[in-house]
C-alpha cells in the first residue's frame, strides 16, 4: 500500500524512497511497499544525473544574472557547462553521447535543474540536443562523425532554423528553398527567431525541396548566411534571424532523404517538447522557493505574510501545481526514453501542462512578494521573462491542444 505523508510530518524509515525534486519546501515523500519499491521514484543513474546538474546550476549560481541579460553565449557559462560535460547527455553514445540514445527523461531532469538557475544556461544545453538531433536519427555517417563529438563537448553550437518572418506555427507554409544545382545545395532564404543565432557553428535549415521539405546543415560560416538582430525580446534567449543569400553546401550536408526533413523535425520534437516541461518545472520550484523564502521572513499586520489573506491558498496552490506538473512531466519523458513518437500525446500534456503551470506559479509568487517581486534584475524578474516564452516555442499551447483534440476524437470508439 502507498501511503503519503509529508517529510515534516514524518521521520524516514528505511522503506522511505527519497522524491526525485529539491528545493527548501517539504515535499510528498511516497512510502511504498516492498513490492511496489522505487513506483515513484527516479532510477540511481537519472538520480546521479540530477546531481550532477544541480551541481553545474549552482556553480553558475554567481554568473546567472548576467548571462541572462546577454543576447551573445556568456563566455564563463559556456565554460563551465563544457567542463561539466553534460552536453554529452544529447548525443548518442555511439559519437560521444552518455545513453545509447538520445534520452528524453535525462534531458528533461538536466533542464529541470539548469532552468531553475538560468535560462541562458538552460538554453545552451538544451539547444545542442534540439540542433543536432537531426543529424544523430537521420544524418549520414559522415555528418555524424564530423559533428556529433564536436556537439557533445560544446565545441561546435547547434541551432535549428524553423521559423519564418511570416511563418510560425503553420511551418509547411514556409519559403525558404534548396534546390541541388551543378552537385551542390543551394539555400535561399530568412530564418526568423533562431536560437543560438550569431553563436552557432552550423544550422539545421528546413527548406522546401520539391514537393519536399528537406533538412540541411549549413556552416555558420558559409558565403552567403548573415546575421541580423532585428527583435530586442524579453525572453532571457540568445536570439537572431539567420539570412542566407544563394549559400552553397556540399550535397552531403542534406541530413536524411531528399524531402523527408518534416520527418525529423516531428522527431526532434517528439524527443525533446518534454524537456521543456522539465524546465518548466524548474523555473517554477525556483519561483516558489523565493516566494516562501519571502514570506517566511516577512510580517504584516502583526502576523507572519505567510499566514495572511490569501497567502497560504496561493503557496499551497503552487506548491499543488508544480507537484502535478513534476508527476506528469516524468511519467511522459520516461515513456518518451522508450518510444517518442508513440508518446507524443503525453509529451504534449506536459509540456501544456507545465509551461501553463509555471506561467500561473511564476505570476503567483510576484504576488506574494508584492513590488519586490518586480525589481528588476531580481531572480523573480528573470524566472518571469523566461517562464512566458515557454507557452509559445516547441508548439503553442492552443496549437497542441488542437492536435491532442484531433487525436482524442479520432481515437474515441
Ligand atoms: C524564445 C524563443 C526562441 C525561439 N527559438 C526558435 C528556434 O531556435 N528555431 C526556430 O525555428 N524557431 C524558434 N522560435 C520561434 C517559435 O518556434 C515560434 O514562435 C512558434 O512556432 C510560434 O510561431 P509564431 O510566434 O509565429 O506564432 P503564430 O504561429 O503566428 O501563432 C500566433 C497565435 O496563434 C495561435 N495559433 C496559431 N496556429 C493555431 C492553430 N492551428 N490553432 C489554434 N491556435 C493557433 C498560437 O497559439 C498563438 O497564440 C523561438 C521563439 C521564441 C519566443
């Protein structure tokens, strides 16, 4: 039998398993029976995994503020985040990786670390797994070997260049060309709202090809591909649009089958949309650890703020939100570690479910902490700017809620 409890409540017994999370709240610990041991619990390598990020979070504790304020790679970040070689986690073993494939439940715990310390952090790790996923499921051998080592230890930055300056969510509508001409590629077009742009090494460019849309890889230093930096955004992203202007490639830089490219990027999505849950959630433990920090050591009207008005209700329902979404979040990354595309419909879940729910715990906790929830610079200010955009990029929530819609019904008897 399960039964719940508080750590405040109860001392641990040796049948206790210790929940995956930290922070400085009590937490849910689920006492299980021998038969039903380690339920809940995340497996000893995942858990040496989350203790090795925390680590690299709070070495670049003293740095974050600054990186997230950057709109080019923060040099000390990159540092440290390279000696951690944690970037390892998003290649596949064969080519430097630490799993034998891409894992999404290893990523999604990583950036649940990263996240709660620095979104540029985060971000830097979790794009060298976005960019190259490509190329690690559908590009050539020599694709692989000349840059999967170099992603896993953060010599080479990856970017993935999707968006359009008129084309977003509705990506088969986008412009931008390949065509093969005298035995090269040629790439014409404008890649809007890259992340890592500027700081990349290569880019993975969906184009049309045909009747197609292929994926080819397209060195940053390529004739022709300029950087421009049009939009100044919130967002705590290193962010540019990517121009490429008759760019020339050898026709071994096409990643996969001539206008197969949608085939990977639903891939890559499939692997990593949870990992934006993962982040979610940590931007959202982070936040409420300021707001309880904040009102523990705050009084009005003679009480503690923690006992006042509606303060308790809005802790206790962040505290409730972050726990579903963390649940939620594990579940569907471990069962994405097995088969992505089959679990998509719980990837997406979470990712709605966490992204939303950090959006109303990160809203909450400036509440309790009243104007100084709003200084700028402050840790809260910064979990703000980067909990927002999470509701937009890897599929909007109104845009995965109409394909889980169109899923259910579909399914339905
Ligand atoms: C911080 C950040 C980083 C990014 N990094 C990258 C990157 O590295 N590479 C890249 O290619 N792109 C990147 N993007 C772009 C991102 O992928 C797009 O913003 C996203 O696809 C949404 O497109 P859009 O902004 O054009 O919004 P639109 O698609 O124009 O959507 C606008 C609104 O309409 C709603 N909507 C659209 N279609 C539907 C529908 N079918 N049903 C219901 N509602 C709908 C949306 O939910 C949204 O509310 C990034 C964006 C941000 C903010």
């Amino acid at each position: 039998m399960i039964q719940f409890t508080t750590m405040a409540e109860t001392a641990p017994s040796h049948s206790t398993v210790a929940p995956p999370v930290s922070g400085r709240i009590a937490r849910t610990e689920y006492k299980v029976s021998d038969d039903q041991q380690d339920l809940f619990a995340l497996p000893q390598r995942y858990l040496d995994l989350q203790r090795e990020a925390r680590a690299l979070a709070a070495e670049c504790a003293d740095i974050a503020a600054r990186a997230d304020e950057a709109d080019s790679f923060d040099p000390d970040v990159r540092k440290r985040l390279t000696a951690s070689r944690l970037t390892e986690v998003v290649v596949p073993a064969a080519y430097g990786g630490r799993f034998e494939k891409v894992d999404s439940l290893a990523v999604t715990i990583v950036r649940e670390a990263l996240a709660a310390e620095s979104a540029h952090l985060d971000s830097m790790f979790g794009m060298q797994g976005i960019g190259s996923y490509c190329i690690s499921v559908g590009g050539s051998e020599e694709l692989k070997a000349e840059w999967l080592p170099k992603v896993a230890r953060l010599e080479a930055v990856a970017a993935l260049g999707l968006t359009e300056p008129h084309v977003g969510s509705d990506l088969k509508a986008l412009s931008t060309t390949v065509v093969e001409r005298d035995g090269k590629l040629v790439v014409d077009g404008h890649k809007s709202f890259i992340t890592n742009g500027g700081d990349a090494d290569f880019y993975s460019i969906l184009a049309r090809e045909g009747d197609g849309y292929s994926l080819v890889l397209v060195p940053a230093g390529a004739p022709g591909l300029r950087i421009e930096h049009p939009h100044q955004i919130i967002a705590p992203h290193v962010l540019s649009d990517v121009i490429l202007e008759n760019v020339e490639v050898p026709v071994g830089n096409r990643i996969g089958e001539p206008g197969k490219g949608f085939a990977l990027v639903l891939a890559t999505l499939a692997t990593f949309r949870v990992s934006v849950a993962g982040a979610a959630v940590g931007v959202a433990q982070a936040a409420l650890d300021e707001a309880v920090a904040h009102a523990k050591s705050r009084e009005g009207f003679g009480v503690s703020l923690a006992r006042l008005g509606s303060v308790p209700e809005h802790l206790a329902s962040c505290w409730t939100d972050i726990e579903m979404a963390r649940s939620l979040t594990y579940r569907a990354a471990a069962a994405s570690a097995r088969d992505a595309r089959a679990n998509l419909h719980l990837s997406s879940m979470a990712k709605v479910g966490a992204t939303e729910a950090a959006a109303r715990v990160v809203d909450r906790s400036v509440q309790i902490m009243g104007r100084f929830g709003l200084v700028r610079g402050g840790k809260l200010e910064r979990l703000y700017r980067e909990a927002r955009p999470m509701r937009i990029y890897e599929g909007s929530t109104e845009v995965i809620f109409d394909s889980l819609a169109k899923q259910l019904v579909k399914e339905a008897p």
